[in-house]
C-alpha cells in the first residue's frame, strides 16, 4: 500500500521552485488580495495565448506569478515559511502540488471553430515528501491509475480535476463565442506580437458581462468583502 501523501509544515520548497501558472481569473484574485494585504512585489507574465484575429488581440488563457527578488512566491511569509493567502483563496496550481499537468496541449481548430485540450499529469519528485518516501514504481502506478492517486493524494487530485473543469469553462466559452461570430480564433500561428495581450476571463465578460469571478470561485465575493471589512 502507497503512503498516503501529506505536506511537511513549514516546508514552503514548492513556494520557491519556479513561477506559478494561473487562470486569468486568478490572477484578478491574487491582485486584489496582494493590494488588501500590502504585497507590493506581485508580478504576472503572460502564459498560453491565443489569437483572436478578427478583433486584433492576443488572448492570455494562463499567466505565470513571478517569484520576488528573494526567489520566493510574494505571498509566502519568510520567517515561518507560511502562505498569506492560504485561507482566503489559493491557486489551482498550489493546491494540487505535487500532482501537476506535465503536459497541456490546446487544439484551436478554425474548421470546427473549436477551443479543446488534453492534458497528461505527472508526479513531481521536486517535492522533498514525494522525492525521500516514494519510489518510481510509486509514482508510476499514481500516473497509471487515477483511482490509486485519489486514495494517496485526495485533496491534490481533487484541485487538479477543478483546474480540468475551469480551463474546459474557457475553452467551451470561447468556443461558443467562435460559434457566434463575436472572435474567430487561432493558435501560436496566428499570432501577432504588435497586438495587444488581454486577459481571457475579461475579454469573456466584454461580451458575457453577467459572468462573474463566482462563477469560476464559488463565493469569493465573500472573502474579497471580508478583506475589506
């Protein structure tokens, strides 16, 4: 039997290893919570972008939270290698660490005008826990079979099968926009760097304005009033 997986406290390695990818609307949350709790080094790059070629813009499906200047996530408090946001809204990334995409693949289809992906998961060894107390043959049967992987890290694959279930969201929505002529879309091969770069989960909204952050994060309305309070 596999050992069931648990972080080491106060390990905060994973919060230092690289950029973290987010969902557009991610990174509206984590901007309005690093201005309520005075982050001030919080920086974004755009991910995966895509094209829409009939209103001239680049369409950023996935940005990358920067590390700070210490080659650490701006949120991670330094002295107790705890997380600021942890309690308020953390990443899809952050919360399924270790069980990560290893690879993402887009399908952006001018005939069907469809948006789709498939995505492949992988284990990371980066983490000290996964690296010192399991073995490949382990990580192996967690990749192969999804049912093992949901008794060993049940919280992780959860929040994996949630990333799934929000870029399918982006990928219906925009496909549906296609569909009605409001964007025509294409991959990498269809982009020009001179066009501007905007954020998927705002450029929806210009033509769905009733979609709202709630509807990606049940209730975070909630937590971005009790910040304020």
């Amino acid at each position: 039997m596999i050992t069931h997986f648990k972080c080491m406290p106060n390990c905060g390695y994973c919060c230092a290893i690289s950029p973290v990818t987010v969902f557009p609307h991610e990174m509206i949350i984590l901007s309005k919570l690093a201005e309520e709790l005075n982050v001030n080094d919080l920086t974004f790059r755009p991910g995966y972008v895509i094209a829409d070629i009939k209103n001239g813009v680049r369409i950023a499906l996935s940005y990358l939270m920067q590390l700070n200047d210490k080659g650490i996530c701006p949120f991670l408090e330094p002295s107790d290698k705890t997380c600021k946001v942890h309690s308020l809204y953390k990443p899809l990334t952050c919360r399924s660490f270790p069980y990560l995409p290893r690879v993402i693949r887009y399908v952006i289809d001018p005939e069907l005008k469809l948006v789709d992906f498939t995505v492949e998961f992988v284990v990371s060894t980066l983490c000290p826990v996964i690296k010192n107390n399991y073995t490949q043959e382990d990580l192996e049967m967690m990749i192969g079979n999804i049912k093992i992987a949901v008794k060993v890290m049940p919280k992780e694959v959860a929040a994996a099968k949630e990333a799934i279930k929000v870029r399918k969201t982006y990928a219906e929505t925009l496909t549906a926009l296609w569909r009605t002529g409001y964007v025509e879309l294409r991959g990498n091969e269809g982009n020009n760097t001179n066009w501007p770069i905007v954020n998927a989960f705002e450029y929806i909204r210009q033509f769905i304005p009733h979609i709202t952050l709630d509807n990606f994060v049940p209730n975070i309305s909630q937590v971005m009033r009790r910040i304020d309070a």
